[in-house]
C-alpha cells in the first residue's frame, strides 16, 4: 500500500511539524490496525493502555462529573466541496440528531490510532482550525492553502482506519470518514471527550471547546475557585472560539467537582468528562437505532468476511435519483434482518457477507450521447430524458462502438474494487460471487463467459459488402449490396479487430494464395470447441495455448507482409501502364485492365467495409463461484445472437450447425425474477430444451411456505397430476387384463415395457448440471406475487424491486451459508449475540399453508361474508 500501505514506517519515523505530518500520514499509520481482523480488533484495548499518551486521559478524581471513555462521531450530513473539518459545527455543542455514534470497537480502532500519533494530528488540527476561525472582520476566514486539498494526490492511495465492517475508513488526519469501494462524500469525524447535558442524553461539545476544557481538567482549576459576579463560588474559564461571552465554571473538591458551561445569554448547561449513556430507563427512538447500529457494526467487527458479492447494476443509473450505493444499503439490510431469523448463531458467527457495489456507468463518458442530447425533441421532454437514461444503456451496449467502453468499464471497476478488498484483508481465501441486475448480468455473463479467450467478435456481427452480379458472382460494373454475417474466428488477444481480406488477389503477374483456405472451418471448430471445453472443464495447457496464439501471430505478419508487397507491385505495373498510355495519346484500356484494378481496389475496399470488430476482454483478478441474475433480460439477448449455453458440442442436440455455444466461468447460475417483470426472461430452454415446458422452481416466501394463491394454483396442479396418473395407471391395469384373458397366440406374446432401463441423459441436461453443480439442479427461480394485486400494477415495480425484496435476499443468502453447518461440531464456541430488531411490517401478512391460525382466521371472515 502506497501512501498508507500495510507496509510503511513506524511511527518513529513521523515528522513532529504540521505540514511534514500530513504528508506522512499514511506512512505513520500502524499496518496491523488497517487489518480488519477479529484478532486486531481483541486486543485493541490493550494498546490503547499500553500507550503512554492514554495515560493523562485516565480520570484522576472520583467525582461523578469524571469519566475516561472516549467515543468517536461521525456527522450524517455530508462536508461541502472543500469544507474544512475545523469550520463545523458552528456551535459548542454538536446537534443532538447531526451525529452517529461508531460502535465500541470502531471507536477503540480509531483512539488507538489518534494516540500513537497524537502530537501530530493535534497539531495539523491546530492548523486547519486557525486557517478557518473568526479574523477581525468576525467572518470566516476562506484558507488560499492548497496544502490540505493536495494531501492525497491521488485518491485511490488514501487509506485509513477502517470502521463499520470495513465499508468505511476515518482519515484522523483531516478527521474525514470517507467510502472505501465507492466514490461518496467527506464526513465529518468527532473525537467526543467532553459532553453537555441535553435532556436525558449527553451531546459531545466541539473539539476546541474540549481542548480548553481538558486543560483546566488538568490543572485541576476548582482549586482556584472564587465568588464570582452571579454570587456562585466557582472557578472560571473563558472559552476561546465561542460565542462572545460564553464560559465554564467549575464548583466542588476534587471528588465532588462538576463544571456548567454558560452561554452569553445566561442559559446553563451542565457538562461531564468521558461517554456516558443515556440515564433514562425508556430509551429514545434515536437512542435505540444508535444502538443497533452500533450492535450491528460490532458484530461486523468480530466476524470475518467469508464471501464477497460484487454487485453489478443495469439501466437507469443515469437518472437523477437512482443511487446503486442506495441501493446495495437497502439489499445489505434486508439480508442481514433476514440473516437473524433464517441462519443460526453458528452460521452467522462462522462468516459474514460484505456485499460491494459496482458503478461501472458512473464514470463513463460516451461521445455518443452529446449528439443524442442534441437531437432529442423537446415535446414531453421528461419522458424522452428518462427513457435516454434508461433504455439508451442497452442500444450502447449493442452498438459495436460503444461496446468495448462498456465491457472495459465493468472488468475494470470489478478488478479494481477487488485490489482494494485484498489490500485490506491480506490473504483472503474465501469466495467471491457476482450479481447482476437487468442490464448488468448480461455485461457480467459476457464477461465470465471470455476468462479463457480474452477476445471474441462483435456479439451480433458485423456487415459486408461485395459487389455481385445477378448470379451471384464478382461483378465488374456497378456493385450490388450483399449482407454477410462473419462467423467468430479464433484470434490473438491482442487483436483488437480483424480484417477478412478476398480468398485470391490476381494481377498481371503476381497470383497469391490465401492461406486461410489452408486453415479452413475445421481448425476453427476445434480450436472454438477447445476454448469452450476448457472454460467449462477448467483445464487449460496454457504454455501450448501461449505457443500457438505465437504461431498464429507469424503467420498473420507473414500474410500482411506478402499482402503489401503484392499491393505495391499491383499499384507500380498500374502506374506504368497508365503512364505510357497517357505518354501516347491513348485512354486507359478497359478490356483487360480495368479488371484487375477493380480488384485490386477490392481489397483496399474491404479493409474500409469488412471491418469485423472484436471485443477485448479483461482477464479478472478473481474466480467466480456463484453468478446472480436478476431480473435479467440475458435470454433475450442470448437468442437474438442464436447462443445458446453449452461447451460447443451441441449442434445435433440442437439440430442447427448456425448455434454457437458459450459457457460462463462460474461454478453455479442462478436466474432469479419476478413473474411480472416485463424485462425478465428465462434461461433454462436455452441451456436443455427439454425445459421449455417445465415451470421455474417457485422461491419460498420469506415468512414461511407459499402464499395462497399460489399454493392453491399448486394444490391444483398437483390434483391434476395424480388424477391423470391413475387414469392412466387403470387404463393400463385393464389393457393388461384384457391380453391376460385372451388366448395366447404368436401375435400375442407378452411385450414387456422397454422403459426399465434407464434413458441416456441428453445433452442438455448435462449442462444444466454443469451450471448448478447437481443432477437435479434448476438456474430459473420465480419469486412469488402478492395475494390479490392485479398483474399490471405489480410489474410497475417489479423491475426495480430486487433490492429490496425479502424473498430474494433470503434465497441468496440461504445459498450463500450453503455449506455451512447449521451447528458447531464441538461444543467450544459460544453464540454471538444478535443484533437486529425484526422489521416492521412493510405489507398486510398474506396467508399461508404453513400458518395454521391465519387459515383458521381468514376461514372465519370468508363464512360471515357469505352469510351477509
């Protein structure tokens, strides 16, 4: 980690002057605490004793108004653009609602790192506060230092102590918290020390007041008391930075003292030294969520990540109110409520999901969309705006300009949000998975499905023309269009695009052969076939890969090279025989001549017209265990393109020798939507065709069983089923009987059914065993509708639902903790406690076959219906 890596200096190394400070403020940092591990976290208090600079912290009286517990803040309103820290909040005492409070273990990470390098971050603290405080004009003085905008060049260095579950990092040095896999604003960091009464709560004050507080603390101030103008025998302090005329008195001995602090207009507050919780019996609402949030944070703290979820998005990124950030905190939230009543304290304690997201649209720039811009009408401009942010992602995507700016963008945020990962949790060997919603998992399939060729033509091909006759052949005279879809061909990585050149070239003299010829369809079927076996096996020779991509480099330059010097050749013989016609007087023959040059220009024609992109893939850093798909339109795309998903061997299963086959680098696959999403579309007939009539596996309602309709469509169903069954058991039992009675004859020999043995899989089932790792296993996955919500209403958000739909969380998540035992083997370890507060009811409770008493309920309302 540069700037802040794991392995910089130790704190001897820091410099003491404030400049000097914060340019070695990553260098200083203590390696171990940027490691986010049970263990660091344990022995946090320890260091935090051990450190000299605690020890004039610690109380040194007993008075109830003394306490050595410090706790760290972090405001939920976000620093304006250069706003220094120092310069908010304007007032003494901090907003009762304006700040969070970090958990107990993020504040012991954060005090431990303030400590080791006390002298200089006070003293870089000094300095901001000064640059902004009241000058003689008594408004705020603006900084024309670039010092602090300039502490961290480039921002991807920055890296400080991490807090809530490693999604957020504080930098003591500008007092900053800040996201770590995403770009958001700067919030403003409290160091609370002192605190100020404030109803039944305490309310840290700002740090300057603090300063000057705990310097009278020290100097033990009370003992210089005296009769002061109200009458009161107390010790005064006047308090620098304030409201005019705004002090602290101190009253009492050494183990009764207590200190008030007066406002300007006479109104008293009481203060304490140290964190202390509320006194109240009944907790606030505040009071309550700050102490689930903390709970939450804690927990996060003790139990290390043990699967990575990067989530990709689709469309609508680009409009004003969607927030994948947003988004990915509601998903988060679901999951872990969900996660206390589904998992049990083994599981949960085992490992924990850190669910990433990936804003792969945030940053780009298409050069597209400002001549877009330019053309859009202005009638019921909103509308036009919304479907441009929206349904414009998807036209880029398939336009072969714009496709390789999106592929990249996506592969580069993935690899680069994974660095990040493991630059903070060095030696991770846990697994990793995609999610993909809408648009998003079919960027997040194309990718996985080119981990082992990196390049690939244009997903819909590309177009070229040649000029023919009315037979079909090459034409001499004007051309006629002819649209040619060109067949993926094996290529180079480093190809970024491939030019098909005409199977002969002929001039006067010079005839040359096209060697692709010599290659033919049969090298490219095997070479296509092996790619897709070995990106489905996961067995690749890579040196003979390596080798033979080299071989096929030679030989291109060695064709490019022959190529050229025929053109110059072709052009030098025109050349001359132009120049002596036009020497003697003549025109250009155009019997013979006129030909050759038309195919010459042929090929400089084609290099303009046959252009066949190719797309660059980037390898990840990472494999994939499990792929995601929500509310994803994949197979949509996937017919339009005649794909289907297998390892290449599959044209006499699907009877077409035009399907290409393609198979994603994942050890799992799971297609998750919502039976009204007008995006969403199946996958599994693609894969196995005899799928095409069977449902999708119904997800389970997340509070258990089906829901009625459904269960009663499937109570249905099933009645259907075994009446059709007997029928035809009985038809059979008495076409049996009928042959048993009738006289045996030659004609009649008991004809045994040949259906004992059992039937040869197809190859479609084979790959939906490779897909989802079990014989039996499914990839479509329908979540279930509400009771009694017509269709139309519910498909208005269902798309953009996933986020926040329970029963999708809970489905991921049981798959997540698949492999881990609901119980410990041994009885050596303890539960942890739990945190969450189960959510309140976002929907009227729908009935269910497994609740017997709303069934009894809802029994009761249908019969006093009927009876009115």
């Amino acid at each position: 980690m540069e700037n802040g890596s794991s392995d910089s200096a130790d704190d001897s190394g820091a410099s003491t002057s404030a400049s000097t400070g914060a340019s070695n403020y990553e260098e200083a940092t203590s390696p171990d605490l940027l490691k986010n591990t049970p263990s660091n976290i344990a022995r946090l208090e320890d260091v935090i004793e051990q450190c000299k600079a605690r020890h004039k912290y610690l109380s040194r009286t007993k008075s109830p108004s003394d306490g050595e517990d410090v706790r760290w803040y972090f405001c939920k309103v976000p620093l304006a653009h250069k706003e220094l820290s120092a310069a908010v909040p304007p007032t003494e005492i901090v907003g009762k609602s304006d700040y969070f409070r970090f958990s107990k273990r993020d504040s012991l990470a954060l005090e431990a790192s303030f400590l080791q390098r006390e002298e200089d971050l006070l003293a870089y603290w000094w300095k901001e506060y000064a640059e902004c405080s009241d000058g003689p004009s008594g408004s705020r003085s603006v900084s024309k230092d670039t010092e602090s905008d300039d502490l961290y060049l480039v921002e991807e260095e920055r890296v400080g102590v991490p807090v809530k579950g490693g999604l957020y990092e504080v930098d003591l040095m500008r007092r900053h918290c800040f996201p770590v896999y995403w770009n958001g604003e700067n919030r403003r960091v409290l160091r609370g020390q002192w605190y100020a009464k404030a109803g039944p709560d305490w309310i840290p004050l700002r740090e300057d007041v603090a300063e000057q507080l705990e310097l009278a603390y020290q100097c033990q101030v009370w003992h210089r008391r005296k009769f002061q103008p109200s009458g009161q025998f107390a010790a005064r302090v006047d308090l620098q930075g304030t409201s005019q005329g705004s002090h602290a008195l101190f009253t009492g001995e050494d183990d009764t003292w207590e200190a008030t602090l007066v406002h300007s207009g006479g109104k008293s507050v009481k203060l304490r030294r140290g964190f202390s919780t509320s006194g109240s019996s009944k907790p606030t609402q505040d009071e309550l969520r700050q102490q689930k949030e903390e709970e939450m944070d804690d927990y996060c703290s003790q139990v290390p990540v043990g699967h990575l979820v990067f989530m990709v998005h689709g469309i609508g990124q680009r409009l004003e109110k969607a927030n994948l950030v947003d988004d990915v905190g509601d998903f988060r939230r679901v999951t872990a409520s969900l996660a206390e009543r589904h998992l049990t304290p083994y599981q949960r304690s085992t490992q924990r999901v850190l669910f990433i997201p990936c804003q792969w649209r945030k940053g780009l720039r298409l050069s597209g969309e400002s001549a877009v811009e330019k053309i859009t009408l202005d009638g019921v401009r909103g509308l036009r705006v919304t479907l441009g942010a929206t349904v414009h992602d998807v036209l880029y995507y398939m336009s072969p300009i714009y496709c390789q700016q999106i592929i990249d963008s996506v592969s580069s945020q993935l690899n680069r949000l994974y660095m990040k990962f493991l630059k903070r949790n060095p030696g991770y060997n846990g697994k990793i998975s995609l999610y993909g919603h809408s648009l998003g998992s079919v960027l997040s399939y194309d990718i996985l499905c080119h981990q082992e060729s990196l390049s690939s033509p244009f997903p819909m091909g590309s177009v070229t023309f040649e000029a023919v006759d009315d037979q079909g052949n090459v034409a001499n005279g004007p051309c006629q269009p002819v649209v040619s879809i060109s067949q993926p061909e094996k290529s180079d990585r480093e190809i970024g695009h491939h030019v098909s050149f005409s199977d002969e070239i002929v001039t006067d003299d010079p005839r040359i052969e096209n060697e692709e010829a010599s290659h033919g369809p049969e090298t490219d079927l095997e070479g296509e076939l092996g790619g897709n076996t070995a990106s489905a096996v996961g067995m690749v020779d890579k040196d003979k890969l390596i080798s033979s991509l080299e071989k096929e480099v030679k030989t291109l330059k060695a064709r490019i090279s022959q190529l050229e010097k025929c053109r110059s050749m072709t052009s030098q013989i025109t050349e001359t025989e132009d120049s002596n016609q036009t020497i003697q007087g003549e025109e250009p023959k155009s019997d013979n001549k006129q030909p050759i040059l038309r195919k010459n220009t042929k090929v400089q024609n084609e290099k303009e017209n046959c252009y066949k992109p190719y797309i660059r893939y980037t390898k990840l850093d990472f494999k994939v265990d499990t792929f995601y798909a929500a509310g994803s339109p994949l197979g949509v795309f996937l017919a339009l393109r005649n794909v289907r998903i297998g390892i290449g061997r599959g044209q006499d299963y699907w009877r077409d020798e035009k399907i290409q086959e393609e198979m994603p680098s994942c050890r799992q696959m799971f297609n998750i939507f919502h039976p009204f999403d007008p995006v969403a579309y199946r996958i599994e007939p693609l894969v196995c065709e005899e799928y095409i009539n069977i449902r999708p596996v119904i997800v389970p309602y997340h509070r258990g069983g089906r829901r009625l309709h459904i269960g009663y469509q499937e109570f249905k169903e099933e009645i259907s089923t075994v009446s059709n069954a007997v029928a035809s058991r009985v038809s059979y039992l008495k076409e049996k009987a009928i042959n048993v009675l009738q006289p045996k004859g030659k004609e009649t020999i008991e004809e045994e059914p040949e259906s004992s043995h059992k039937e040869e899989r197809s190859y479609g089932s084979l790959m939906m065993e490779r897909l989802t790792g079990s014989e039996e296993g499914r990839i479509d996955h329908m979540l279930q509708h509400k009771t009694f919500q017509h269709p139309y209403i519910l498909a208005l958000g269902s798309h953009t639902n996933y986020w926040r739909d329970h029963d999708t969380a809970l489905f991921i998540i049981k798959h997540l903790y698949r492999d881990i035992p609901e119980e410990p083997p041994s009885d050596n370890s303890e539960p942890i406690k739990l945190f969450y507060e189960r959510d309140p009811i976002d929907e009227e409770t729908p009935l269910t076959f497994s609740d017997r008493v709303l069934i009894r309920e809802f029994s009761r309302k249908v019969r006093k219906y009927v009876k009115q």
